[in-house]
C-alpha cells in the first residue's frame, strides 16, 4: 500500500539528487511492501517547503541486524553505488562469512586480504597473524591492506551520516532501511490536502512520521 512519509529538507534534496538511495525508519507500517510509492512530504523543518514535493518507489526492504560496527550493514549500498569492481567483490566475499566466536563485522579489517577471507570463509574463525598462512606477508603489505580497507570504511560511514543512519553521536538504532528507486520530483509541491487517508478521507494535516494514501 501506498503511504507518506514526512522527510526533513537536508535528506529530501539528497533523495532527489540520487545521492541517498536509502530511507531509514523505526516503522514502516505492515501493509509496506516492495512496489509501492512513497509519497514525501518535506516538513517545514529549516525553510522546507511544508507540501509533498515528489515520490519514490520501494525497491527493498530490510531489517537492520545488529553488529558492533554499522559500518557493516551499509557498506555493500555504499560499493554498489560509489566502489569499484574490486571493491564490490571484496565486500561480496566478505559480507558471505559467518563466523563461530566473533561478530561479522570484524571481517571490515580484513577486506582487501584474500588470504584471511578464505581463511575465515572455511574455518567461521579469525586468522592469528603470527600464524605460518601469513609467512611471506611483509608488515608493510600487511599494513597497507589493512589501511585500504580502513580507508574505504571512512568513506562509507561519511556517506552513511550524511543520508541520515548515523546520529550525532556516530550510534545508529533504525530498525529498517528502504531501498529507493524511481525519485521523482515535482515541479511544485502539492498540498497534503490532495491526498485521501486508507479510509477514502482527506488528509488534513501531515503525518509526523508517515501514514498510508491511497493516492
């Protein structure tokens, strides 16, 4: 079903420029499903327009697991947007490994170190670096793998904060990412009024977080 989501100014001209291909909630609503549009209205919040000013469509959606590092939830969106093939690869292998004793995102370390991705793939365990696997590995090599994949873990928690999953203390408790395709702006914003509720009647006032429309 079709909704309305109120969406702050800073992350709605993000949203129609391409650059925030994710929405983040702690409600959806049990009726929201791949397909459907999201209508979004812009709060009045720091000169927003206070009207709907466009829509997008739900390409996914997913539950936010819990790990000690968000960075690992969103880092795939991240390369599939901005990384190169390398990049998208690496995450690939890397977001395909369960381990026994550790949480999952301690493979973010490891990104760009076959070895130790193959390694952790086989065993659900994390390589000792003083093992004889890494015999041949200079700690120079060592070091710089582990700088790139430091590297671009900053670049995605930067994107990250900017499209709105982090808060301003770096901590991230959304409960559900929407993946956006098809934003469509419109020339002028039209007034919540022009909008029905589920029930057939006029919407008089805009959600504070979203509510469903039938269009």
């Amino acid at each position: 079903m079709n909704a309305i989501y109120s969406i702050h100014h800073e992350f709605t001209k993000l949203i129609f420029d391409g650059t925030k291909s994710l929405e983040f909630r702690n409600s959806i609503g049990n009726k929201i499903q791949t397909g459907d549009r999201i209508h979004v209205y812009e709060t009045k919040k720091n000169h927003g327009a206070g009207a709907v000013i466009g829509y997008f469509t739900i390409k996914d959606i997913k539950k936010i697991p819990y790990h000690k590092t968000g960075t690992y939830f969103i880092l795939p969106y991240y390369v599939e947007k901005f990384g190169t093939e390398e990049d998208k690869n690496m995450v690939k292998l890397a977001m395909g490994i369960s381990l026994n004793d550790y949480d999952e995102s301690i493979v973010l370390n490891y990104l760009y170190d076959q070895k130790s991705l193959d390694y952790m793939k086989t065993t659900h365990d994390v390589p000792d670096i003083l093992s004889n696997m890494y015999r041949g590995y200079s700690p120079a090599r060592f070091n710089q793998l582990h700088e790139k994949a430091d590297k671009l873990c900053k670049a995605c928690d930067a994107w990250a904060k900017q499209i709105g999953y982090y808060d301003l203390d770096d901590s991230s408790y959304w409960k559900y990412a929407i993946e956006i395709t098809n934003p469509k702006k419109y020339d002028s914003g039209k007034p919540i009024s022009d909008f029905q509720n589920s029930m057939g009647e006029v919407i008089k006032r805009a959600p504070q977080s979203w509510c469903y429309t039938i269009d």
